[in-house]
C-alpha cells in the first residue's frame, strides 16, 4: 500500500510538473502578445496624431503664412505714394 501511495504521488507529481511548464509558456507567450499590443497601439496612435501635425506644419501653414508675407513686403517695399503715382501715369496712358 505504501508503494502504491509513492507512485501515485511521484506520478501526480509528474502531471503537475508538466501543466506547470505549460502554464508557464502560456503566461509567457501572453506576456509577449500583450507587449506587442502595447507597442503596436503606442506607433499606431503616433502616426494618427504625427502625420496630421506634420502635413500641416510642413504643407498648410506655410499657405496660411505666405498672405502674411506678402502683405509685409508689400508694406516695407511699396509706398502709397508709389501706387497712386503708377496710377496717374496708367490714367494718363490711357487717355
């Protein structure tokens, strides 16, 4: 009876051992899978917000700025004084 008990044991010891190991490969591969996920929802959520960003500051701001530009230049290279003088000699050309 004693023997018996003993082979029982060492072979439900056996059994344990062995869902052991592959509960601990599950654990690990849903480890790695939740890693992944992370990481991939983390590119993922960069690129939604990084490519809008960075569409409009290289592409749409620069033709927001560009009236700005130009009605600076024209105010630091053009007077009115220069406009209404190209005009009298536009009106007179005509005439």
């Amino acid at each position: 009876m004693g023997e018996e008990k003993r082979e029982t044991i060492a072979d439900l010891l056996g059994r344990n051992h062995k869902l052991l190991l592959e509960n601990n490969r599950i654990l690990k591969r849903m480890q790695r899978n939740a890693r992944i996920a992370f990481w991939t929802r983390l590119l993922i959520i960069a690129i939604v917000i990084g490519v809008p960003v960075f569409f409009y500051i290289n592409v749409v701001k620069p033709f927001l700025e560009s009236p700005i530009n130009v009605d600076s230049w024209f105010e630091a290279n053009i007077s009115t004084e220069d406009i209404s003088s190209w005009l009298q000699e536009r009106v007179q050309i005509k005439d």
